[in-house]
C-alpha cells in the first residue's frame, strides 16, 4: 500500500491522543525497520509496523485508518522486544485501536458471523476476539 502525503493534513489532536493512551514517545523511533522485520503478521499487513510509527508521528490519521494493519496485529510483542530504541509499538497499535473503537466503528461485528459458522468457532477466540475488535 503506497500513502502520499499532502501538505497541511498533519493531525496534531491525533497525535496527542495516540501519546496520552499509547505512553509512548513517538520521536523516540529512528525508522530502521527491525520492528517490521521481526514481526511474524508482516506479511499480512498492507502497511508495516514502521510505516504506522512514521504515519503516527505525522498524525495520518485517514491513511491508518484505511489500513488494516493495527485489526491484523496479534500483540505478540516481538517488535517491542527487538527494538534497539526501547519504543513499545504492541502499545501503539493497541492505541489506534482503541481511538477507533472509541469512534463506535467495530471492526468485527457479531452479526455479521454466518449463523452456520457461529457453532464452529472456537468460543475463547471469539470471546478474544470481539474483545479486541469491538467497542
Ligand atoms: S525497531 Fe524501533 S526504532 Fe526501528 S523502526 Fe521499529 S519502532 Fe522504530
Ligand atoms: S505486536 Fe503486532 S506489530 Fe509487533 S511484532 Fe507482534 S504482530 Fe507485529
């Protein structure tokens, strides 16, 4: 997924927010790419864990937005874990989440699981689940 980015769309509201909930200092990032590197959902991700750090700093709120990198983010922490900077990115992610969330937008909807594929689930993972992707 490419993002071009215009002049005057950089979001400062959201970028305070994304701080206040995350806690972490986004400046602290310096782009070397070893997050996306170790990340084990990489490649089902349409923009890469470094991508949404740079995107956030610059308040891109519509381009991550549009992405579903953050929903496809399993918080397993790998990345937090071999960032030579100390950045927490599992925090991050979940801080985008949330602002969504917090929007009332679900990212899955129960009623929209086939009625046929309800009995099948697993019902940890769907208890997990609409945790993590609903308001
Ligand atoms: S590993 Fe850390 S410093 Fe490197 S791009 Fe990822 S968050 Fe930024
Ligand atoms: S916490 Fe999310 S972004 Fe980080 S390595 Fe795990 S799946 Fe990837």
């Amino acid at each position: 997924m490419s993002v071009s980015i215009s002049p005057g769309r950089v979001g400062s509201e959201f970028v305070k927010k994304i701080k206040e909930l995350s806690g972490e200092t986004l400046q602290l990032c310096y782009q070397c790419g070893m997050c996306s590197g170790n990340c084990p959902m990489a490649s089902n991700m349409d923009l890469s864990p470094r991508q949404i750090i740079e995107l956030a700093r610059l308040g891109l709120e519509e381009e991550i937005a549009d992405s579903r990198t953050v929903w496809i983010c399993a918080s397993c922490l790998a990345c937090t874990v071999t960032c030579p900077r100390g950045f927490d990115l599992s925090r991050l992610m979940e801080a985008i989440r949330l602002l969504t969330l917090r929007k009332g937008v679900d990212y899955v909807r129960p009623e929209e699981i086939p009625v046929e594929e309800r009995g099948e689930l697993p019902q940890i993972a769907m208890v997990s689940g609409l945790r993590k992707f609903s308001g």
